[in-house]
C-alpha cells in the first residue's frame, strides 16, 4: 500500500475540523456544548486535586520523617479524603465523556448511513469499486473515530492544564529538575515517532484485511445452503484461510513494531520513577529540602513527563486513529464523488409514456457502443419483450430506464417513480413484516388487507402465511422463501404498487414459459404496461417466449444495432 493513502494531509484534516464543526452546530450541539464545558469543569477540578495531593502527599512524608504523629494521623485522613473526592470526580467524568462520545457516534452514523444511501451514492461505490468495506468504516471506523477524538482532545486538554498546574510546582522545587523534565519529554517523544512510523500504514492495512476476513464469513452465513448443495467449502475454506495469512502476516509486523516501540517506552515509564529522586536526593543531603519533597518532586515529574509525553504513551492509539480518519476521509471523499458523479447527457423528462429519442448507451469500461440512437416510443398498453444476443446492451438500456446508467446520451422519457417500476432478475426480499415487503412505503395504513391476501392468493402465495405467522411477524425473508416463491412475492409487490409501467429483467429464470405467461396476463388485467427483458435470442434452442403477450419486439442485434417490430398481438 502507498504511504500516501494513509497520511493525513490537508483535505483529511479540513474533513476532520469540517466534521468537528458541523456536530457543534447539529440539532444536538448545544446538549454537546453543555457536556464538554462540563468536561472541561471535571478536568480543572481533576488537575486542582492532584496539586492539592501533591502537597498533603510532601506533608504526609515529612511528619513521618519528623515522627510527627499528630501531623502524620491528620495528614494521612486529609490524603484520603482528597482520594476520594478525586475518585467521585474521575468517575463522573469517564461518565461525561462516555456519553458525550456515544451522542457524537449517534449523530455521525446517521450522517454517513443517510449520505451514504442518498442519490444511490452505495450503487456507485459497489459499481467502482473505489472504495473497501464501506460498511466497515461506517460501523466501526465511526465508533473508534468519535471515541478516540474525543479522547485525545480530553488528554490534550488535561495535558495543558497538568503543566500550567505543575510547572510553577515543579520550579519552586528545581529548575533543573523542570529542565531534565522537558528535554526527558522531547526526547522520548522523537524516538517513539522514528521507531514506530510505520504502524499508521501498517494499522491502514489491518482494519481492511479484517473486514475482508469477517465479510468472507457472513458470505459462508448467508449462503449456507448453496454452498453444502454445491459443495464449495473446499474453494471458501481456502479463501478463507488466504485472508486469515494475509491479516496475521500483517499483524505479526504490527507486532515487531509494537516490540520495539515496547523496549524503549517500558524503560522510558521506569527512568520516571527514579530520575526526580536522583536530582532531588542530593537537595535532601545538604540538608536544602524536606525529606516530602522528594515524594512531591516524584508526583509532579509524574504529571509533568506524562503531560508532554502523549506521543509516547498513546502513539499506537495516534497511529491507529491516524489510520482511521484517512479512511473515513477517503470514504467521505468517495460519497461525495459517488453523489456528484460527471453529468451525464442522458436527460430524462417525465411524461405520460415511455420513450426513447436518440439514445446512445456506452460500455463505461471501454466506450464500445451497446446502443446507437434508439428512438422509440411506447404508449400505455403495448406490451415490449426485448430480446437479443448483447446482454450487456440489455443491462444498459433496463439500468438506464431506471437513471443508474450514465455513459452515453440522448433522452428518456418516462412516468414520475410512483408509476414505474423496475424488477430486477435476481428478487429483493428487504428485513421487515411481510406487509412492509409486500406494500410500498407509505401505503401499509392505506392498503386494505383483503387486496394483499387477494393478490397472495392469486399468486399461489397464501399458505406462505401460515409457515411466517402472518403479515406482521419480522423474519430474514431470504432464507425463508424458494427462489421461486421469492420471484412470486416480487409479482405480487408489482401487482400491489399497481405502477402504469413495469419494467421486468429475465423473469423466466426461475419459472415456467406457463407460469410467466399466467402473471403477464394478471399485469394486463390490472391495467399495468410491462416492458419484458429476456434471454432469449430468435433461433437459438432453449430460449422461447409466448409473442402473444407482447404487442411489440425490441431486437438487440448487437454493436449497438436494434429492430423494432409489432407482433401479430399488436398489428
């Protein structure tokens, strides 16, 4: 992978302000505000109490030194109590910040999911290809995105208050102490960042190696049957096992780097322990300081080293939340492009009918043409079957119809999407209560029980009610249902819609030449204009169509030629 994809240059970062600006002035901002001011409160009363420890802590010693009982029993209960009015705010603050992270991921998801189905944005992402695992980055690259922003800027803020808190601390006791402090701090810092570079890239790769893996797996799940029928657990074990060598071997060289980086932070974390000790102890010999400020030089270098050593402590937290905001930006980049694709010069005007005028529709792989200048109109009432050798050019001319197809030019007219409907070859059985997949949206209150049990009964259908439990029971329909009765229950949401067109893609895939004939014949009857794509090609065995449901043909010769003739139906 080029280091390139994974930086995170100017375009991320505005994404990354951008998306900070837009959640403050959401409809949720202002609960938002309120959260982090009280954040920002808890972390002033936080840093008060660690100066304030720090004190009864170098007091606490000294009685023990001078034996001061009474000093030592008073200071002693007054460094609990500080303890747990410490631990009550800290507890509340972890609270605060849980919740305002969860309000953050709430309101982004939302944000992705519906900018990520608007204007078929996912139809172009899976068409291209551009980007991987868009599911992934909006599920769990959003959750750790919110979570860990909001985590850093809480350390950058508490880092902040910390030195402003201990620096005069930390002066008073030694200048050359606070010296030792910021030159430990910088130096450690440079080194963590040489020894650990390459985790950013290397975490980049890691959430897409995952995602592969665990998508290869809900492929095994949703394809069960199919898979024990055609025996492929050989072929996807493999494919499998392919994807867990490539995310171990990458993990393994997340590992080495991890090592390295453990090295040298484990002993940077235990120099911390006695580098106060070997400035201030000789302080103590002279006879200069108290035996407690030993202890209070101790905790202060504590806060201090740890305040401007974040690059240390966190930098594989950094180096994967690096990772995660270059492929939200690139995700967010990507739907962009996917919303505001290249305007196409196919124009489509709303009418009455369906017609072509001078349509030309182009390969997007290579600009070979599929269809030269179809100019053709179909009025309400003529049945079309459009048949012929270029499948392509078929797919095109059905996906254009729909408005997913731009490459090419000319005109389509067609009614507005309330009165046409397009059925692809392979049936859409959405989650949801048999209702809700059998009626439009909008229309559940309005459509009459009796016309949706009519219509499962004209299908064949109505016994599907028994093994479902009826039309309000949720069920993964996919799984319930034969292709056949899938294809079935597609005709009856037709039927149920009731559109002036429909527009149907090789419907005889999974029926019977008598079968099909008998559901255009229900379409006929219900008044609905069906324009039928099929396979079959004129004098080519084991492709047939019964003409006498269609009024015209519409041939697809190939190298973007066509016919159109009326049938003896529609003479």
């Amino acid at each position: 992978m080029n280091t390139r994809q994974v930086l995170i240059n100017r375009q991320t970062w505005n994404q990354f302000v951008r998306s900070v600006k837009n959640f403050a002035s959401s409809e949720v901002g202002g609960q938002a505000k309120r959260l982090f001011a009280g954040l920002i409160l808890l972390l002033l009363a936080v840093n008060g109490l660690n100066v304030a420890s720090s004190y009864v802590g170098r007091d606490f010693m000294t009685a023990i030194e001078n034996r001061n009982k009474t000093g030592f029993i008073m200071q002693g209960l007054l460094w609990i109590g500080v303890f747990v009015v410490a631990s009550a705010v800290a507890a509340i603050y972890r609270f605060t910040e849980e919740r305002l992270g969860l309000l953050w991921r709430e309101w982004l998801t939302r944000v992705a999911v519906l900018r990520y189905l608007e204007r078929r944005a996912f139809f172009r992402l899976d068409e291209t290809g551009k980007i991987t695992n868009p599911d992934q980055r909006i599920a769990e690259d959003i959750r750790a995105y919110t979570a860990t922003t909001l985590s850093f800027v809480l350390m950058l803020l508490n880092a902040t208050l910390t030195v402003l808190a201990f620096s005069g601390v930390m002066w008073s006791i030694s200048p050359i102490l606070f010296a030792v402090t910021i030159a430990y701090a910088a130096g450690g810092s440079y080194l963590t960042v040489v020894l650990g570079r390459t985790l950013v890239e290397l975490n980049y790769s890691q959430l897409d190696k995952e995602a592969n893996f665990r998508a290869d797996l809900i492929h095994v799940r949703e394809n069960a049957a199919s898979v024990a029928l055609l025996h492929r657990e050989g072929r996807l074990a493999a494919r499998l096992l392919r994807h867990l060598d490539d995310l171990a071997t990458n993990f393994r060289r997340i590992i080495a780097v991890n090592r390295n980086l453990h090295f040298f932070t484990t002993g940077y974390n235990y120099l911390i322990q006695i580098i106060p000790a070997l400035v201030i102890a000789p302080f103590f010999i002279q006879g200069r300081v108290e035996f407690g400020v030993i202890t209070q030089s101790a905790i202060a270098f504590a806060h201090l080293v740890g305040a401007f050593s974040l690059i240390v402590t966190q930098f594989q937290s950094i180096s994967s939340f690096a990772a995660v905001i270059a492929r939200l930006g690139s995700l967010a980049e990507a739907i962009r492009e996917a919303q505001a694709p290249e305007r196409s010069a196919i124009e489509i005007n709303e009418g009455a009918h369906v017609a072509y005028v001078g349509l030309n529709l182009l390969s997007p792989t290579d600009g070979r043409p599929l269809i030269k200048n179809l100019t053709i109109s179909i009025s309400p009432g003529v049945r079309v079957l459009v048949i012929g050798p270029s499948e392509e050019a078929k797919v095109a001319l059905f996906r254009a119809t729909a408005g997913i197809w731009d490459s090419g030019s000319g005109r389509i007219v067609r009614p507005d999407s309330s009165d046409i409907y397009f059925l692809p070859e392979q049936p859409y059985l959405p989650p949801g209560t048999l209702r809700e997949l059998l009626v439009r949206g909008g229309n559940e209150e309005v459509t009459p029980e009796n016309r949706i049990l009519a219509v499962l009964e004209a299908l064949d259908l109505k016994p599907l009610l028994a093994r479902t439990g009826g039309l309000d029971v949720e069920r993964d329909w996919d799984h319930m249902f034969s292709l056949r009765e899938q294809q079935r229950l597609a005709f009856a949401r037709l039927l149920l819609a009731k559109p002036r067109f429909a527009f149907l893609d090789r419907i005889s895939t999974s029926m019977r030449a008598d079968e099909t004939s008998q559901i255009l014949k229900m379409l006929t009857k219900s008044g609905i204009t069906y324009v039928t794509f099929s396979r079959w090609v004129p004098g080519r065995r084991g492709t047939d169509e019964k003409l006498e449901n269609y009024d015209a043909i519409l041939e697809l010769v190939g190298d973007g030629r066509w016919k159109w003739k009326l049938t003896q139906s529609g003479t």
